[in-house]
C-alpha cells in the first residue's frame, strides 16, 4: 500500500477496525475509530559514486556506464529489499495494535464485545513463508514515500568536488520506509510448506473477524517464499496433480513471489 509522506514521518490513527454496516433504522450510530497511533518514520538512504573526470573526458565512460546502471538498478529494487525484510521480521516486530504483526494471540472483539485471541501464524523451524490478501484498498505492508528516488550528477568545473579533486559525482538518495498494515491481510509459517499447512493457513485467513464479530472477507491472493522454498511452492500452485496423482485442489489459488530479500531465520 503506497502512501505518500508530507512530513518527517506519518501517523495511522485509522488503523483501528470499521464498524459493519446496519440497517439504517432511526438515527445513524457514529462509531470512533480506534486511535492506535501507529507512527511510520520516514529514513534517508543515499548511494554516491565519484568518478575521474579524464576518465569521462577520454571516452572510457563505456567502462563506467554499467556501474551507473547498476545503480538505477539498485535504487529501483531497494523498496522490495526493504518490504521483504520487514515481513521476514513480523514474528518479533510489533504493528499498529501492540502485538507482533504474527502472533499466535491477536485479541479482536467478538460480536458481543469480549476480547478474543486468534493466530495468524504456524510456528515452526523451517524457512518462514507468507501468504498475503494484496486485493483490497488497505495491504498487510504499507510503502511510505517522503522523496522519491531521485539521481544527481555534479559535473560543472565550478562544483566543489570538481573543481577541488578533479572528479564528477553521482549520487541517488531518497526518504521512505516500509511500515505494517493490518495483520490480519497476512499469515506468517514456520511450519513445512506442503499442500496441508497451505491449506490451513488459508482457511485461518479466511475465518478472521474484525472487532464486533464482523467477517472481513479475507481472500489469499499471494504466496511469498524464500527461494529455499520455491520448489514447494511451484508444486503446490502450479502442479495439475499432487504426490498421490490426485487432481491439484490448489494449482492457480494465489500469485507467486519468490524474492532473496526474506531474512535467513
């Protein structure tokens, strides 16, 4: 969820549960949203390079011209190394409600008011794998973009470090970072990735209730794996047939994300 920063950082108050509609009988019933607070910090990251300005001037920029590529290329892949490695680390790093963004007790309200806990995870000790609801307006991660990624070149004789050391400077820089949305979009495992613990994880997504007992909706629409784990993956979503030669139940029931940006443990 791609969200546009005006300030140092920005704060979700709004991340509070919706209350469901009603038949509208008599005078509407105003609800508050939960004032949660959550803060989302924008950071600063840079990337600069200087280079010989002879070496510009007697055409060895072929040399150089792949390193500056690689640098686009860099900045243009930093927001999925970012997004990747905070999902990774939702077992032991808290969201908007307190608790880790998966955890085994996320209390919500049932219809008559009580709290209630309910797991969105299977802990386990093997790669973790994710599996996302992506399809709605709110996402289980949200992008917050201060600056976007912007490139400089210092090149005139009269800049500083030109004049001074003989070189040109490039530099990319850019003010974001990646903060969690609502947990209940996401569900986390350390359990063995097959076709059974795919299954369960879907079915728990689907039986999440927001506060006051009412049902999200929740629709998995994308699988997220470390490329330990891309062969299970592909065999779970891909595969016409499972290991017994049964009919796949589970070929095509989510997108595939394979991505090294997942943390090791």
């Amino acid at each position: 969820m791609t969200v546009p920063s005006v300030s140092r950082e920005e704060t979700y108050g709004w991340l509070g549960q919706f209350p469901q509609l009603r038949e509208w009988i008599g005078p509407r019933h105003v609800h508050s949203l939960t004032a949660h607070r959550f803060t989302i910090v924008n950071r600063h990251f840079e990337s600069t390079v200087a280079v010989g300005a002879d070496d510009i001037a007697d055409d060895r920029l072929g040399v150089f011209k792949p390193a500056f590529s690689e640098m686009g290329y860099l900045a243009a892949q930093h927001p999925e190394e970012m997004i990747f490695d905070l999902l990774g680390a939702g077992f032991a790093t808290t969201c908007f409600d307190g608790q880790s963004f998966f955890d085994t007790d996320q209390p919500v309200t049932d219809r008559a008011g009580a709290t209630v806990t309910v797991s969105n995870m299977h802990a386990g000790s093997d790669p973790a794998w994710f599996l996302l609801d992506t399809s709605r307006s709110l996402r289980p991660i949200v992008w917050q973009e201060r600056k976007p990624y912007t490139f400089v070149s210092k090149m005139r004789p009269e800049d500083d470090h030109v004049f001074f050391n003989n070189q040109f400077v490039y530099g990319v820089d850019a003010r974001v970072n990646a903060g969690f949305g609502l947990w209940q979009l996401a569900f986390g495992s350390k359990a063995t990735l097959n076709a059974g613990n795919y299954a369960a994880a879907r079915a728990a997504m689907m039986a999440f209730h927001a506060d006051g007992g009412r049902v999200l909706g929740i629709k998995p629409t994308t699988l997220v794996v470390p490329p330990a784990l891309e062969a299970e993956a592909l065999e779970i979503l891909n595969a016409d047939r499972n290991a017994a030669g049964a009919t796949n139940v589970w070929r095509d029931t989510a997108d595939l994300i394979v991505t090294p940006f997942l943390p090791a443990a």
